[in-house]
C-alpha cells in the first residue's frame, strides 16, 4: 500500500510525477531506502504489531536480496547528485581541501 500511494495515479503532470518519482527511485539510494523501510514497516505493523514495525530500518540493507548497499547510502550522504552523459554516469560530490590542479 506505500508504493501505491507514493506513485500518482491522477492529477496534473500525472506522468511528469511518474517520472519523477522512478527516476529518484532508481537513481538515489537513499530515497530507495526510505521507501523500502516505510513498506516494511507499514506491512510488518499490520501482521506483526508495532514492535516489529520498529525493525523494519533493517530490512532495505539486509539478506541476499537487499535493496541497497551501506556502502551506497554512505556514497550518498556525500554526493550531491548524479549526472547521465553520454552514457556514463558521473558523481557530483562535495570533498575538503584543494580541488585538483590541472597538469
């Protein structure tokens, strides 16, 4: 029921808002990872109760079958963004000291 009601069904700009909310879906994992936590959460609390409600920050990193690494939510917490061009995906992110010199 989270995934439903996060995705627009009606409106205007309907499929701009779809695009928009695969496009974050797929691109940052940590909008994955809030996702994920929130439907197992919502679904844990309705068979389980609350207390397994609170587990469920687990359940996006864990197993096999894992939605998102640590290591890519760590990435994230630094980057500012990603940039598609040409085909090849680049990292913008914010780092301390001096920028690089060119050569």
């Amino acid at each position: 029921m989270v995934h439903r009601y996060l995705s627009p069904k009606t409106g205007p700009f309907r499929k701009l808002r779809a695009e928009l909310n695969m496009g974050g879906y797929e691109r940052s994992a940590l909008l994955r990872y809030l996702e994920e936590a929130l439907a197992e959460g919502y679904a844990q609390m309705k068979v389980n109760g609350l207390e397994k409600a609170f587990q469920a920050y687990r359940f996006p990193v864990e197993g096999d079958n894992a939605y998102v690494t640590v290591a890519a939510l760590k990435a994230e917490g630094v980057a500012l963004g990603t940039i598609t061009l040409g085909g090849t995906l680049f990292y913008v992110s914010i780092s301390r000291g001096k920028p690089p010199q060119p050569q």
